[in-house]
C-alpha cells in the first residue's frame, strides 16, 4: 500500500491557529466579566485544549486516510499546541503591557492570597514567594513562559490522547 505524504506542519498550523483563537476568546470573555484570575478559566481552556488536540489529531488521521500511528499522533497534538501557545502568548502580552498594565498588580494580589490560603506561611516566606514568582509575571517573560508552558502541557495532552486516536492499518505483512 502506498503511503500517502501529508503536511504534518500545515495541519498543526492551521488547528493551531483555531485552537489559539479559541482560548483567546475565552480571556477575552474572563477579562471582560472581571474573572480573569477565576479557577474555572483554568479548568475551561484546559478542557478547551484538550478538545482541539483531538480533533486536531483526528482531522490529520483523516487526511492520512485514517490510518495514523502513535508518534504522528503525538507530533501534531504537540505541534498544533505549540502554535496556538504563540497565539495565546502575543495576547497575553498585550493584555498585561498594552492593554491592562493593572493587571500585572493584581495577578501579583491573587498570588498572595493563594499562598495566604495555604497556610502556615511567614511574612517573610510570602515576601519571598511573592517576589520570585514576580520576576515570572513580565509582559515579556510571560509571552516566553506561555509558549513553553503550552508546549509542554501539549505534550502532556497528547501523549494520553494519541492512544486514542491513533489507528494501525488493517495490513498485516
């Protein structure tokens, strides 16, 4: 049987765009209803990221006739993630340096209470979390950060979802 050349580069770029798309709308849709440090954001793009690695994988395993292997699998999860990190990282960007600078401040407030939460911390080992985790909280850091963060939580998706949407061909040689 022959193998059948399809882009691996141009189907990632192309569900990773709709996939960064999808999650900016979904900030956009936090920051204007004031809930932008909220949990169920982070549970909605997560659900929301795993669903476009899906079908991200199931349209390339289309495209390969629907037989796709585990690693082809894994390497379009991946790479639609990682470009829908770049989408996601430009916006936050803007977000925390153009278009709301207070931001910054009040993701720095939110820290504080979570570690507060936790309990049995020290004033002195708040200022210390809180000031580490500050030097991560730049504009410019975060747009770095969230790229390798959306890879790697891409990767972490898609080596459990390529087991389910890989499918071995029926030949047997």
């Amino acid at each position: 049987m022959e193998e059948k050349s399809v882009s691996v580069w141009k189907s990632s770029l192309s569900y990773g765009l709709f996939l960064g798309i999808a999650l900016v709308i979904i900030s956009v849709l936090y920051y204007a209803t004031g809930n932008t440090f909220n949990k169920s954001a982070q549970w909605v793009t997560y659900a929301v990221m795993i669903a476009g690695v899906i079908i991200a994988q199931l349209q390339f395993r289309k495209l390969l006739d629907g037989v796709m292997s585990y690693g082809q699998a894994l390497g379009v999860g991946v790479l639609t993630m990682l470009f829908a990190s770049v989408i996601t990282g430009f916006f936050t960007y803007l977000l925390y340096a153009v278009i709301d600078p207070s931001l910054q401040d009040q993701l720095r407030i939110a820290m504080e209470e979570q570690i507060v939460r936790q309990g049995n911390v020290s004033e002195e080992q708040l200022d210390m979390a809180v000031e580490l985790a500050s030097k991560f909280k730049n504009p410019a850091v975060m747009f770095f950060m969230n790229i390798l963060a959306g890879a790697f939580v891409g990767l972490l998706i898609s080596l459990l979802t390529s087991i389910f949407t890989q499918k071995k061909s029926q030949e047997f040689n």
